[in-house]
C-alpha cells in the first residue's frame, strides 16, 4: 500500500478556489500508472479500443475476486447455507 500510495499524487484545482471547477471533479487522485490511468488516458486521446480493454480487464478481475472470496467464506463459515 506504501508503494501505491507514493505514486499517487495530489493535484489541487487550479486557483486554489472553493467553487466547483469542471475541469477539476473527479476528486484529484491521479497515478502514473496502472489499468485506472490506462483507462483515463485511453479516454483523453479518444483510445475506445483500450479503454474497453481495461474495462473488461477490470470486469475480469471482479468476477474472479468475487468468486474466490465467495470460496473462502464457505471455508470459513460452513454452517452457512449457500443458495
């Protein structure tokens, strides 16, 4: 988490004003890096091809975290019924 959190980094609004900005709202958080900034960049310079790509990469990687936390909690908790 350390790592991650160190190539993230904060990009205030521009003017420091308290009003919302348009081009300041998707909460200031940008990385370098990684399928969320594969995802933004592939939107900015019109890339649907890997945006989409990243989406179901993402989509992907919930359905496969699901499973397996579905998994470990019947592991866990076997008294559970399961329908």
């Amino acid at each position: 988490m350390r790592r991650l959190c160190r190539r993230a980094r904060y990009r205030p609004c521009p003017g420091g004003r308290n009003e919302p900005d348009p081009d300041c709202n998707f909460g200031g958080v940008a990385a370098d890096d990684g399928i969320g900034f594969m995802i933004w960049n592939a939107w900015q310079v019109l890339t649907v091809d890997t945006m989409y790509v990243g989406l179901l990469v993402i989509a992907i990687l919930g359905f496969v975290f699901s499973a397996v936390l579905d998994e470990i909690e019947r592991w866990l908790i076997p008294w559970k019924s399961h329908a």
